[in-house]
C-alpha cells in the first residue's frame, strides 16, 4: 500500500487525533476549529505527494505552508514551545498510524516522511522566531538574516 496512501486514508482520523492532543495545549484551548487545524490538512496533503514522488527539490511547498502556519501561530499569540509541540504531535500522530498498520510501509518512506518533517520544523521554527523578532521592531536585516 505504501506510507502515502495509508495517511491519504485515514487523513481524518489522522486529524481528528492530531487536534484532539493539541487541545490540550494551553495556547490551542480556545482557538476556533478553523484557526486551530490552520494548514494542517494542506501540509498532510503536501507530505503523501512528498512521499508519493519523491522529489526531492520541492521545498517550496514547505516553505509555503511552514511560513503560513507559523505567520498564524504568531497572530494567535501562541509561544514558539507550542508550534513545535503542535508539530512533534503531527509527527506522533503520523508514525502511530505506521506502528498500527506497518504492513507495505517500507523503512525508506518512514526516514522520508521524518526528514520532510524536519524541515517544517526548521522552516517553521525560523519563520516563527523572524516574526517575533519583527513584532518587537527588530530590523528587517535582523530579521532576514536568521537561517543565512
């Protein structure tokens, strides 16, 4: 079946878990159900086609939704502890989902998938970090200039 369509099946109860433990996030509680799943389901969408082609110069998806989602979290007053939570639960929710049906899902696909997610993660991470830093009248040099 492959790591890729094994997500794409089960994508909303992949969701549904996924938003059910970031609630529990003190900056997460009292968000709406549209801010809180944010673009969740896009980057879910983004790794299965990752994982499905494999191209491996494809950063700008991630790039995009890292920088979307990490431009809301800043809007939604969260803390950057908790945006890389929010992630680290994404990636708990995906590899679960691999330990209950581990059947035609290779080795490679599972080191895919984490590395693809570590670089949301860093995408993430600095835009978030970029947007703080620029909300307290750092420079925009300053702000450019992380991550180079």
């Amino acid at each position: 079946m492959g790591f890729a369509q094994l997500i794409e099946d089960h994508k909303q109860e992949l969701l549904a878990r996924w938003k059910e433990m970031v609630r529990t996030l003190r900056d997460a509680r009292s968000l709406s159900e549209e801010s809180l799943e944010n673009h969740v389901p896009h980057l879910i969408d983004w790794l299965v086609v990752k994982l499905r082609e494999r191209d491996e110069t494809d950063v700008r998806g991630s790039q995009m939704l890292s920088r979307e989602h990490a431009f809301q979290r800043v809007g939604d007053d969260f803390d950057l502890v908790e945006v890389l939570v929010e992630l680290s639960v994404l990636r708990d929710v995906l590899l679960s989902l691999w330990v209950e049906e581990p059947g035609g899902v290779s080795p490679a696909e599972v080191l895919h998938l984490s590395r693809d997610l570590d670089d949301v993660v860093t995408i993430c991470s600095t835009e978030f970090a970029r947007q703080v830093l620029a909300r307290h009248g750092a420079s925009p040099q300053a702000t450019q200039a992380m991550g180079h």
